[in-house]
C-alpha cells in the first residue's frame, strides 16, 4: 500500500506544480487552492509512505515521478519542447528510480 501511496503523491506533485504555474504568483484563486490542496495531498502521501519505506528511496521515487510526469506534461501540453536530450534525460531519471528501487535497503 506504501509504494502505491507514493506513487499516486507524486502524481500528486504534477497537479500541485501546474497549479502553482496557473496561480500566476497566487493571484488567481482557484489554481492557488487547487496547488494548497494538492501540495498537502501529495506531501500527506509522503509521510505516509515513509512511515514504512526507506527515505531515501521513497523520496526519490516521488521527486522523481513528479518530475518526469511535470516535464512530460509540459512538453505535450504547455509547448515546452521536446528534444532528444530531454527524452534521453528522462529517462535516465526513471532509470535511477528503477536502480534504487533494484538496489533495496542495501542490508
């Protein structure tokens, strides 16, 4: 149940980044809530997560899913751009998610 708490959070943490990005500096109230509830949302899940996995990996886990999904979401919906090196970048990232998760407590 951990693992997939911390998953959904850091899907979590892509609605709070593109809410905060809408907010425009929180002067638009809706994004604004919207990025406070999902910040706590996805911040809950970690804590949870954590109360059984190992910090360092569930952390990473869940910057990292947020991350990839945030950029992913950019390049496809915000006309960020996509290049070779992005796409290569990203996946090195959810490389390193699968190695550390591979690597377990290290015990």
């Amino acid at each position: 149940m951990a693992w997939f708490v911390l998953i959904l959070s850091g899907m979590l943490e892509t609605a709070w980044a593109l809410s905060l990005k809408a907010s425009d500096g929180f002067s638009k109230p809706v994004p604004t809530v919207t990025f406070l509830v999902t910040l706590a949302l996805s911040m809950g899940g970690l804590a949870y997560a954590l109360r059984t996995l190992p910090v360092g990996t569930a952390y990473a886990v869940w910057v990292g899913v947020g991350a990839v999904l945030t950029a992913i979401v950019g390049m496809i919906f915000l006309d960020e751009g996509v290049s070779v090196l992005k796409v290569v970048s990203l996946v090195l990232v959810v490389a390193g998610i699968v190695g550390l998760n591979l690597a377990g407590n290290g015990h």
